[in-house]
C-alpha cells in the first residue's frame, strides 16, 4: 500500500478537553447526493474508540506545510488527546467540531454509519460544512514517506521574487 500514493487529511473529533483526532489517508468523496464521505480507520487504534463514540468528525485536507501537524495527529511526538491541537489555529461550523484554518479543505460530517470489516472500520459521514480554500499544494503520503501535490506557499514566493508571508 505504500505505492498507493494518498492525499494527507487529520480526523477531528470530540469535544473540549475530550478532543482528540487521528492521521489518515484512507479518505474518499462517497456520495454528490446526499454528500458524504467515507474514511477507513485501524480499528486498533487508540483514537478509534472515541471516533466511534462520536456524532461527528472533521476531515482537514492538509497542504505541504502542515507536516507537523500530520506528526502530531499521529502521535510520533508524544502528544495525545487536545495536546494534538496545538500551535495552529481552528474554528468550528455546525457540529462544534475543531477544524483547521488554514487546511486546503475542511469538511464537517456528521457519522451516518461505521461498518467494522477485518482490521479496519469504514465511517461514512454526511457532509454539513465545507470551508475550501483550495491552497497551492497539498500534502501527499507516498513510499513511507511525505511529499507535495503542487507549489508550497515558501516556493511561489521564491518564483515571483516576493518574501513568504506566514499565518499568524
């Protein structure tokens, strides 16, 4: 599976300090009509019991500068529950539901169904909100290793001569 080159998106879900969330690249459109998604989770996973509890979940599409925020999703730094929102910024849509700010793409979703098959669950979420702002580049999973889909922001900038402006 690690030739099955995959866009990198974090699972957010639960509340306040209860928060806590997951990478994953095992992210699809499903459905226009309604509009959902499915995502596939190791159901070994020690996130995975609290998505399962949930009612609902955002999926961030991360762009080439959120490798961090890719690690610390997935836990290789150590942190754990709402520990794994820190240092960026997030808001909230419909289900009050941390999302990301600056993602390539935010969905809201709301859990319609988990089908548990073998080593992994398929959760299936309607689509309530949609932030989109398409950045330049986002963040791919390929060969064990990250890479980028398009321009990052530091790479334009370089193109056109003009000095990166970061988020504050």
């Amino acid at each position: 599976m690690r030739h099955l080159p995959n866009g990198v998106c974090v699972l957010t879900f639960g509340q306040g300090d209860a928060r806590t969330g997951m990478t994953a690249t095992s992210v699809s459109s499903l459905s226009v009509e309604p509009p959902t998604m499915l995502v596939g989770v190791n159901r070994a996973s020690s996130s995975y019991v609290e998505l399962a509890r949930s009612r609902a979940f955002g999926v961030n599409v991360l762009a080439s500068e959120h490798q961090d925020v890719a690690n610390r999703f997935a836990g290789r730094g150590g942190e754990q529950g709402h520990e794994r929102y820190a240092e960026r910024r997030w808001f909230t849509l419909n289900s009050g539901v941390w999302l990301l700010s600056d993602a390539v793409a935010v969905f809201d979703c709301e859990i319609e169904e988990i089908i548990e098959r073998h080593t992994h669950a398929i959760v299936i979420g309607r689509i309530t909100g949609l932030v989109a702002s398409g950045g330049p580049s986002a963040l791919v999973y390929w060969r064990g290793a990250y890479d980028q889909l398009g321009w990052s922001n530091e790479e334009i900038s370089r193109a056109v001569g003009l000095t990166p402006i970061r988020a504050q």
